[in-house]
C-alpha cells in the first residue's frame, strides 16, 4: 500500500491496517493520535515515534509513492530468540536461520561478557550474538 493511499484512508475516516512496516520498522494505528506509533526503540527504551511526524524528513514527492508493508493481524512478527529463551529450550530444536536449518539445542555458557551455545549437530561452540535463532522457519524475502 503506498503511503498516499493510507493518508487518503485516515483522511476519509475508512478504515486502515491495524499494523505496518515503514523502512524496517513496525508501526501500529493509534485512533487518539491519529497516526501510526511505534512505541520501543532498538534498545528497548520507551520512546513514542509518530509515523507522519518522522515522514517530515522525507521530500514529499518521494514519500507519497513510497510503500509500506500491511502487517495482517494473523501474521506473526517473530523475533529471534535471546539469551533468556535459549536458558529454557536446551535438547529442542530451534531454526538457524543463518544456517538454513533445524538444529538442537545442547549446551550454553557465558564466558565474561561472551554468550556461547551449541548444537547436537557439532562438537564446536557458538558465539550467541552471531546467531539468527527462532522457534519458527524463517521465510525467505
């Protein structure tokens, strides 16, 4: 949907996606400021940013033919998994995403500040942070 069919919808008072992605980030429709809310930062702050508001930085003629994903609600966004997820799932398989695989969870450690797990499928360790790990198969996009 591109983003001057969602201003025109929210003009007409139509109804609009409960959820959507602009630029890698989800946004989800707030009736009270009648703008789209993204309300968690990347480091997991509380911090309200207002769709149209951070669109201001934009140039408008760009803006209004650019798209915007329509996050359907029985999509689900899937985070990968961290550190306290992995603690609970050892001996269960999880989906390696930079592998491209199902493997097993087996072991995990922390070294100072460095998080380490391993599989079933290999003797070596991990390092965590370098990991993509989820419950789920990830689609390709």
């Amino acid at each position: 949907m591109k983003i001057v069919d969602l201003l025109n919808k929210i003009n007409k008072n139509e109804e609009v996606p409960e959820k959507i992605k602009f630029e890698d980030t989800i946004f989800e429709y707030s009736k009270e400021n009648d703008d789209y809310v993204h309300k968690i930062d990347e480091d997991g702050w509380i911090n309200e940013t207002l769709l149209f508001k951070t669109m201001k930085t934009h140039f408008i003629s760009d803006l209004l033919e650019t798209e915007v994903e329509v996050i359907e609600e029985s999509k689900e966004i899937e985070e990968k998994l961290d550190w306290e997820e992995i603690i609970g799932n050892i001996g269960k398989p999880v989906w390696d995403n930079k592998r491209k695989k199902w493997r097993v969870l087996d072991y995990y450690c922390r070294e100072k500040d460095i998080f380490y797990v391993s599989f079933t499928d290999t003797n070596n360790r991990e390092k965590f942070d370098e990991k993509e790990l989820y419950f789920k198969e990830r689609e390709e996009k």
